[in-house]
C-alpha cells in the first residue's frame, strides 16, 4: 500500500508487527567487573607481552566458559601447569596477517583475524575439551591477548596460532574498549563473543531442544576434511529469469511434520528436504526461495520470561552470523560440519532436478536485539558504532528501520565488505542461484539512516562478478517507511517483489470496485512500475501470498487476524489484508461457503500464473493449508506453519492437481512470460466501460504471433453472472476451454482442451475463465 510509507508501516506489515514476529529481546544481564589478569603473560591491553618472535608455552591461563547470560560474566579463573591439568597444549603463537578475515591456513598454522576499528583489546578465545570426559561444563577455553603493536594492521587484529588442530575446534573473541554508550561504544570483556567470519558455528545441535542453559555459539572450521564432491556430471540450472516460477518455503517446515513419513531423525533437515523433490517436480515449480538458513537462534523468545516465551522462531529472521548454515537443520543432531555438508547435499539435488536455490536474506539487522533488551553475541561486542546505524541525537541509540531492535550500518565501507563477502561465499562455496533481500530499503540507507539515491552497497551486488550470475531480488521496503516498490535502486538487474501486484490482485478478486483497470496493468507485468531503461517484465516478482501474513486459504476464509496464540493479545499481525471470508469467518461445514472458498483460491492462481513477471507462491497454498487465520505465525513450530502431507494427500486429485496443471501451463505457454512489456498488438482488451467503477469483469486476448495460439482470458468477480462475447479464434482455430474455476475437479482444468461451441460463455459469480486457441 502506497499509505504505508507515510504511517511508518511496510505493506501488511506494521512496525510493530514486525518487531513482534521478529525481534530478538532479552534482559541485559548485569555482569560484575572482570578480574584484571595477565593471559599467557601478556597484559589484556596495548604494549604489553613479547610478540616479536614465535613462543611456545606449556603453562597456560585457562577460564571456564559461561553462557552468556545469567551468570555469563561470573568466571572462574585459575592457572594451569601442564604437570598438573594431565593435558600438554603445545601451542606457539606469531603475529600473524590481516587477510583474510576469519579462520585461514597458512605455513605456521592457523590465522585468525577479526576487524575492530574502536576496540583497545583483543583476545582470542580457543576452547578445548579436557581429556578423558565429554561434559562441556569441563571444557576450558585458552586464552591469547593480542598486542596491538604486534598483532594488529590498521583496523585488524590478527594472530597465528601453531598446534592446533586443523578441524573441530571453537573459538571466539573478548574485545575491550571504550565504554560510553553515548558516544556508541557497547564492549564489554566479559562476553566470548562470535566472530563475523567464522563460516561454520557450533552451538545447540538438535532444533528448539531447551535444556534451560542460554547456548553460547562460537566458531569453528574445518580444513581436514576433502572438498565436496559435486559430481563430474553437474551443472547449474542456469534458468532464465522469464522461465521462473518461485516457490517460497521453510526448510524446516517442508518435513518437520510426521506427516511427511520421514524418520524423525531426518524430519525437517536438508536430507528430508530432499526426499520431497518430487514433490515440487509434480506441482512444476523450477525455483525455491528458502526461508533463511544463516545461523539463527530459534529459542531467542525464551531468554527471560515475556508474552512471547512459549514460541520458537521457526521462521529465522533473526541472524547471527552470514557465512554458517543452520546448524540445527543438520539431520540427527549431526552438528554445523554436518550442516554444512548436507546442505551443499541439498542444493545437489535441487540442481539436478533443474531447480535452483534462491536464498532469503536478512542483511538489515541480526539478532543483538535493541539497546533496551540488548543481547550480545558478535557485532555489537565487536564493534557496535561501525556495524550498526546510531541515533546521535538520541543518546547514540540504535536506530531501527528494521523493526527488530536494530539496524545493520551496510553502506559503511566494512560491512558493505562483509556483506558481499557472504554473498560471494554462498555463491561459491554452495553453489546458491540467488538471493532474495529481506526489507532491502534498509540496505539504501546511509549510516545515519537517511535514503541514498545511489545506494553502494546494491550498485555492487549488481556490479559484482562473483554475482553476476545471480537472482538478486528486492523486498522494496522496510519497517521505517521507505516504500521503494518500482522505484528500487537497480542498475537493470535487481526484480522487486511487487507488493502492489499482491495488493491490486486480493482487491479485485475479492469483488472491490475501481480496480478493472488495475488488474489490467498488473497482469501486463506492472509497465507503470517496470518500464524503465533496460528492465523487463520478470524484474516485478508477483505474489497474492507470502510467507508473511495469510495462507491462500486463509486469505478467503478470515476477514480478520486471529493471533491469539502469539501472546500478545492480537496487537501483532497487520489489520490490513484485503481478504474475505466468503460468509462465514474461518472453519465451517457450508458447501456453498467451502465452494466459492475453493473458486476463489483457483482464481487468485489463474491470475498469478497468467501474469506477465515472476511468478513466485507459498508452499502450502497447492492443497490449502491453513493457520487458522494466524496471519503472524513465526513463533509456532506447529501443524500452523508445517506442511501437511496428509491433507496433501487427501485433495492431490482436486486442489493440488488444479494448481500443479497451472503451473505446467504457464511453462508451456511462452506468451505468458514474456521479456518484454506487452504492446497494442500483444493483447486486445475486450472492453468498452473502463471508467465504470462498478464493473468487476475483465477480459481479454494475449496474441501468439508466431503460431496463432492465443489465450482468452476473462475474470468476473461480480455476485452475479455475466454472459460473454467469444471472440473470433485466430484462422484456421478454435477455442478449447482449458479452465473454467466454477466447474468442479477435474473439470476445472483440462490441460488438452475441450471444444467450446457457439460464440459466447455464460461466466459464473466470482470465476474465471480461460480459452485457448488451437488447431
């Protein structure tokens, strides 16, 4: 909605909406102050230590880790002799080098360097298990104060550490500094905090499993084991962007149910993912858009008692690092080296079966909450004044345009580096097709939050090599009210998911008046937002439903949100969803209420599938599921947000065969996705009353010049029926009836055709038709 802008709302979206499905708050925890100690005989700060040369210490200070709240900052410290702890650490440590950034191998070793412009100590942190037992409570982590006359290259702190093992070790970083949160310092010694570049992260390993201990995550890597084997036959799909129809889905989701026959060992993993390829194979989706798998607490709403505490975020928008696959969406609890492996696993697959993978992603903001409820895991340890936008007016609070409590700074030069640096790694290291920007206004904002006209940090995502081969698609708005749709910063490469399509498309079908002539625009593929310099129709990702806000079915089923199990008394959610109940609000038994429910959803697909631009759906929505009118539901590990491979079952032969024989129809029909915007010649309006504003039908001719195959189209969403003029078939032709949604399965759709005879249609209440003309 164009409203939302200037309400400083996102579109069926609200900020507050937003901040309830997202952010991720916690009491900050009141830590004592450290005891000043040296570490492997060097001071914590600058000057101290002799790091000319390589040393090699048997006697070492150790700490016991803590979680990172509670008593997170109540550390124990105690020397250890090698003649007494029963374990010898032969560790030598160097200065080390600046690049990379994160875990490297080099001659002496392993490399470790982070970034921290305004940080006056750095200390790296290597856990180890103690001999002989598993129990982490015993695991000791190694400490190295890092000297900044020694270890540090501009803005980059860097040591080489000799002895440690090549895979399987965790490590992390304690950074000091200054301490005035007015001038937007938030360090604080205490906290093991994650490195941003660490490309694999060790934490909890089995999936919202609570054992009422707050996970600490810290890093790890693994150089031992080989490389993944793609395959001597593999190839990316390489799709052209007309050619796709997206499927937007959680990973976890998919398979999580028992519903899905999986064993639960591999329920809502990659590995159960790809036991359901077929599935997508049968429906004719070519891409999925996966929900976020970057590293994400899902247990983030339990950290101090709230409204909220009783849900797991199932969703993901919540990041905590940008390089590391869910850890927990490994299968068996098989942790992050596992992850990592079964995911390129995945991605395997999905290539084979011509599908790529397009990843969602959250660069706008990252798990560390806001400076009310703080929580510090990384970026606000390490360096808070670069990494996130600040309020200097405010206290240098952060400011947020996400919603969530924070705002990621991503036009400063660093994180501008570390964001493509993730792009580049999924690209390369996963084989990722694409990428879709959660609330990507964000990243066209500059450090003190105003808009930029030529954003930096989207000319080189557009502009990179390593990307050039990728899907890069917008969310063309954000929590603070910049509302970009048709007007996102795209150098001709960046699409947008059009969220007026998704508006205009609920408003007609629905039967509002005054939109005729706007369904026209939209299903031409958007001209009055797309048709500018080199950018084509597929730029305008079309959507009626995302995973943020009603299902399909709940789109005409509810009039009204129904949030009650979020805890917070159906303040969250937004109001406005341009939906309809079709008489009674939510469950019922009314064969005449279920039947016009079940024309409706076959409408809004005839539509989508139709449309000139990118096609993109919800998983779910091909056999109707339902959360119950839970339009805000990523707080529920539940039957709400997971598929439900029963009722799939149930209706493959009525609903699911309607939306799968669709979509194989777009495929088939190159008229419908074309890469250029339809001309006078392309489509004739069947037309004469376009300025009356009480008339809900529209039909229409999309021409196929090359071989006279042209689709009739009309959609009626009056109450009433309307008989329509047939046009002439092209020579040589006649029309077949492919779809009429008021006839029941499997009537609905007959993909050969069946004859149509004489020269009009009687056009039943809220249905669609469509007509194609062949031999």
């Amino acid at each position: 909605m164009d409203s939302a802008a200037s309400t400083n709302r996102s579109p069926l979206r609200p900020a507050a909406a937003a901040t309830a499905r997202r952010s991720s708050s916690s009491v900050r925890p009141a830590l004592p102050n450290r005891v000043a100690a040296s570490r492997l005989g060097v001071a914590p700060g600058c000057g101290g230590g002799q790091f000319g040369k390589a040393q090699r210490f048997r006697s070492v200070r150790s700490t016991s880790v803590g979680a990172q709240t509670g008593n997170a900052g109540r550390i124990v410290t105690e020397e250890r002799e090698s003649a007494t702890a029963g374990t010898e650490m032969p560790l030598k440590y160097s200065s080390g080098k600046a690049s990379p950034l994160g875990v490297s191998q080099v001659e002496s070793g392993l490399n470790f360097a982070i970034f921290s412009q305004n940080a006056s100590s750095v200390t790296l942190c290597i856990k180890l298990p103690e001999r002989g037992t598993k129990d982490e409570e015993s695991e000791k982590v190694v400490e190295f104060a890092l000297d900044c006359q020694k270890n540090k290259t501009g803005d980059i702190w860097h040591v080489s550490v000799e002895g440690l093992p090549t895979s399987g070790v965790l490590y992390g970083y304690r950074v000091n500094g200054p301490q005035g949160w007015e001038q937007g310092h938030r360090f604080d010694s205490n906290i093991i905090l994650l490195d941003p570049y660490a490309k694999l992260v060790s934490g909890r390993n089995y999936f919202g499993v609570d054992n009422g201990k707050p996970s600490q995550p810290f890093g790890t890597y693994d150089f031992d084991s080989s490389p993944f084997d793609w395959g001597a036959d593999y190839q990316l799909p390489h799709l052209p962007e007309t050619d796709l129809v997206i499927y937007e889905m959680n990973v976890r989701a998919f398979t999580a149910d028992e519903s899905s026959g999986l064993d639960a060992a591999v329920r809502g993993s990659y590995l159960g993912f790809i036991d359901k390829i077929p599935h997508l194979l049968e429906l004719g989706v070519n891409a999925v858009e996966l929900l976020p798998v970057f590293e994400f607490d899902e247990l983030e709403l339990k950290r101090y008692p709230n409204p909220r505490d009783h849900m797991v975020n199932t969703w993901g928008y919540s990041t905590i690092n940008f390089f590391a696959p869910m850890t927990r969406y490994a299968s068996a609890g098989g942790g992050p080296l596992a992850a990592s492996r079964e995911l390129k696993q995945m991605v395997k697959a999905l290539h084979k079966a011509g599908i790529e993978v397009i990843l969602d992603v959250v660069y706008n903001h990252t798990n560390e909450a806001d400076d009310a409820n703080p929580y510090v895991t990384s970026f606000r340890g390490i360096d808070n004044k670069v990494y996130y936008m600040l309020d200097p007016k405010n206290n240098s609070q952060l400011l947020n345009f996400s919603g969530c409590g924070n705002t990621l700074n991503c036009n400063h030069p660093v994180v501008m580096e570390l964001v493509l640096d993730s792009l580049r790694h999924w690209v390369t290291e996963y084989h990722i097709d694409g990428f879709r920007f959660d609330l990507a206004s964000v990243l066209c904002r500059g450090p003190d939050g105003s808009p930029l006209d030529a954003p930096p940090l989207i000319r080189e995502i557009a502009k990179d090599s390593v990307l050039s081969r990728c899907k890069i698609i917008a969310e063309p708005w954000d929590c603070g009210g910049l509302y970009l749709v048709g007007r996102f910063p795209n150098w001709d490469r960046w699409a947008e998911w059009n969220g007026k399509y998704r508006d205009d498309l609920r408003r007609f079908i629905k039967g509002d008046p005054g939109m005729k002539g706007v369904l026209a625009t939209r299903v031409s593929g958007s001209a009055d937002l797309y048709q500018v310099n080199q950018r084509k129709p597929h730029h305008g990702v079309n959507f009626i439903i995302a995973h943020d806000g009603f299902t399909l079915c709940d789109l005409v089923s509810y009039n009204l949100k129904h949030n009650d199990a979020n805890g917070e008394g159906g303040r969250d959610g937004c109001n406005d969803n341009f939906s309809w109940n079709c008489g009674v609000e939510g469950e019922t038994n009314d064969s005449n209420v279920l039947a016009l429910r079940s024309r409706q959803m076959k409408n809004f697909h005839v539509a989508l599938m139709i449309s000139q631009g990118t096609p993109m759906m919800l998983m779910g929505d091909e056999y109707g599921h339902t959360r119950y009118g839970n339009n805000n539901s990523y707080g529920h590990d539940t039957c709400i947000n997971n598929f439900q491979w029963g009722q799939l079952a149930e209706r493959r032969y009525g609903h699911f065969r309607f939306f799968s024989e669709m979509i194989k129809f777009r495929q088939n029909h190159p008229i419908l996705k074309r890469d250029r915007f339809l001309s006078k010649n392309d489509v004739t309006w069947h037309e004469d009353c376009w300025d009356n504003l009480e008339s809900k039908f529209l039909a229409f001719t999309i021409h196929d010049h090359n071989s006279g195959g042209d689709i009739y189209l009309a959609f009626n969403a009056h109450d009433y029926s309307v008989d329509a003029v047939i046009p002439p078939a092209p020579q040589h032709k006649h029309w077949n009836r492919v779809v009429d949604t008021n006839l029941e399965s499997p009537n609905d759709i007959a993909p050969e055709g069946v004859p149509l005879t004489g020269s009009g249609y009687r056009i039943a209440p809220f249905s669609s038709i469509l007509l194609k003309a062949s031999p």
